[in-house]
C-alpha cells in the first residue's frame, strides 16, 4: 500500500536520481575529453616552440658562418688597397686617386651594410620556411611536403647570393654612389650628421 501510495514520488526520484548520475557522467567525460584535448594542445605547442626555437639557433649560426663569406665578397668586389698602393707610391694624380678612394669607401660599407642586411632577412625566410615545411612533415602522415633536394635547392639561394648577387650589387651601389659622393669636396669638412644625410641620400 506504501509503494502504490507514494509511486509517483519514487518515479520522480528514480528520473532524478538517474538524470543526476547521467549528467554527472556526461560532464566527466566532456572534462576528461577537454583536459586531453588541452594536454595535446599544451604538447603541440611545447614541440612547436622547441621546434622553431632550434630554427632560430640554426639562423643565427648560419648567418654567422656566412658573415666572413659576404665580407670577402664585398672585400673582393670593391677593393681599396690597388688604390692605397698607388697613393703609396706618390703618384702625380693623388687628387683623382683620393676622389676615387672616397668614392671606394663609401661604395664598400653601404654594401656591407645592405648585403648583411638581405642575408640575415633572406636566411631567416628561407630557413623559418623549411622549418615549417619540416613540422609539416613530422605530425602528418604520407610523403614530405619537402624533401631533402628542395632543401638543398632551396638554401643554394644563398649560396648564389654571397658567390654572384654581392658583385653584383656592390657594383650597382658604387655606379649610384659615385653620383651621390662625387660632387662632395675632399677638403669639406664633415659632421656626423652629414654623413648619416649622406647615407639617407643613397638609400
């Protein structure tokens, strides 16, 4: 008589007793399946900064191992000492030589300044890029993106830059400098911020 009297109430409890353990079971498993998917996401994330983190170091030693390469590059293209030598020897065309020298010398560092420039931006491009095709790679499954010539391909970029691109560069910036640096007289004196003028003329 007790459970036909309070039936209703048993069934009520029954639904919200089970509906509580449904609910409660539900909101485990959605949370377990959140902090796997936050888990995973913290592990991608670890590996990619590790990843590119090893590509930076990669940039910076590159870079470094090139720098002496551009340096006798430009050396090499725009050389003062044939001048030097000759103001050695006290020639009669000293003025010449020195107007040329002026024009050698500037010729040189704006070169080394602009060739320096494009290795350190053209080497972080081409390697952030590789590295990025490389994690690509190393969380997909299938052939790689990029392989071991396009690599290698790739990176002779900068190799034809430091053997051919210097010289000709170096000699398209002294054409435009010896415009610029020319009609400047050897005896006029000249300030810091002339000079930095001067440099904002021939960029």
């Amino acid at each position: 008589g007790f459970l036909n009297r309070h039936k209703k109430k048993f069934i009520v409890t029954a639904a919200v007793i089970g509906g509580t353990t449904l609910a409660i079971s539900y909101a485990q498993r959605k949370l377990r399946e959140w902090q796997e998917e936050q888990t995973k996401l913290f592990f991608d994330i670890s590996k990619k900064k590790t990843h590119f983190e090893s590509i930076e170091r990669n940039c910076n030693q590159t870079i470094l191992n090139l720098v002496t390469s551009v340096s006798e590059a430009v050396m090499k293209t725009i050389d003062t000492q044939p001048i030097l030598d000759q103001l050695d020897s006290n020639p009669s065309n000293k003025a010449e030589l020195w107007e040329e020298l002026k024009v050698t010398t500037f010729a040189r560092a704006t070169s080394i300044i602009y060739s320096f420039t494009i290795l350190v931006v053209t080497s972080r491009i081409q390697l952030n890029l590789i590295g990025g095709y490389i994690y690509k790679d190393s969380i997909r499954e299938g052939n790689p993106i990029i392989t071991n010539e396009h690599r290698l391909r790739y990176m002779s970029l900068c190799n034809y830059f430091v053997t051919e691109g210097i010289e000709r560069m170096s000699k398209q910036i002294y054409s435009k400098i010896k415009n610029i640096i020319t009609p400047i007289s050897l005896k006029q004196k000249m300030t810091l911020k002339d000079t930095e003028q001067l440099f904002w003329s021939i960029q």
